[in-house]
C-alpha cells in the first residue's frame, strides 16, 4: 500500500512537465482505479511503450475524450 505522504509526493511528479508517466503516475494523474483506467486505455488507444511508460500527450487526449492517433489512422 503506497503511504500518504508518497502519495502526494507521486502525484506532484506526475503533475509536472514529464513527457511520459509509469503506470502508477498515470493512475494518478487520471484520478482513475486500476480497473477504469484499463477500460479507458482499450476504449481510447492509450498503450504503453515498450518501456513500460504511457505518453502524456495521449494520456491528455483520452482525458479530452479525444481517439488516439493510432486509433484515427
């Protein structure tokens, strides 16, 4: 279990200018459970790299309700 204070930590990381976010920060950034962010990844397009990191920018997109460029191609 992640304590309060990293908590706050995380989501202060995940709020500033980082181009790409581990899951754990995009489950953050989005104010989403494991669960929903899953389903709205597959519903969007959003995939991770072969890093293990979700772009920001489509991250941005899907919380604008907007279809991933992969998807629209």
């Amino acid at each position: 279990m992640i304590k309060h204070d990293e908590l706050i930590t995380m989501r202060a990381i995940a709020i500033c200018f980082k181009p790409f976010l581990k899951p754990e920060e995009a489950l953050i950034y989005t104010n989403l459970g494991r669960t929903q962010f899953a389903k709205k990844c597959d519903e969007f397009g959003v995939f991770k790299n072969n890093m293990g990191y979700y772009k920001r920018e489509e991250i941005d997109k899907m919380l604008a309700g907007e279809k991933s460029s992969i998807i629209e191609a």
